[in-house]
C-alpha cells in the first residue's frame, strides 16, 4: 500500500481502515458504513490504480449513498499539509 503509506507519512492524516484490493469484491455497503462508524472517518481515499473501473465506481457508490466524501491523493495534500518530523521521544 505505497501510496496511502506515503499520504500517511507526509500529512497530518490516518486512517481507519484499509482494505486491500483482494477483499474489495467482499466489500458492500454494511462493511463500509461499520468500517466509517468504527474509525470516525471523515472522508475516504481510494487507490485508483490498484481498483478496476467497475469496482471503483461501486464503491463510490456505497460512499455517494453514506455521504461520505472521497478525496483524491492531491486534496489530501492540500488540506492536511506535510507536518513538521515527529520527535521519536514522543512518539
């Protein structure tokens, strides 16, 4: 998961949950509104290029009917800009 690992470590984000591109045939609306109610989520990402059309858009469907907005890599870039290093005694 290279590019949620890198939004991760470059933004003021986490996330809740992830769901690797093997389960998301398994993935319908229940799971995704417990996996929103679980975490807190405020919005949703999704890896574009690991997802085929026909699943991308059936997932965004679940989110459009949750209300849930969908971010792209780019917004979450602008919106929670790249934090100042963690101190490791901190940490």
């Amino acid at each position: 998961m290279q590019r949620q690992t890198e939004l991760l470590f470059e933004n003021d984000i986490a996330f809740g949950h992830l769901f690797s591109s093997y389960q998301v045939g398994s993935v319908d609306i229940e799971t995704v509104d417990d996996a929103r109610c679980k975490s807190g989520a405020g919005f949703a990402y999704l890896d574009r290029k690991s997802l085929r059309s026909d699943e991308r858009k059936r997932i965004i469907g679940f989110l459009n009917d949750l209300g849930i907005p969908l971010m792209k890599g780019r917004e979450i870039r602008s919106q929670f800009p790249i934090r100042a290093p963690a101190d490791p005694k901190n940490c």
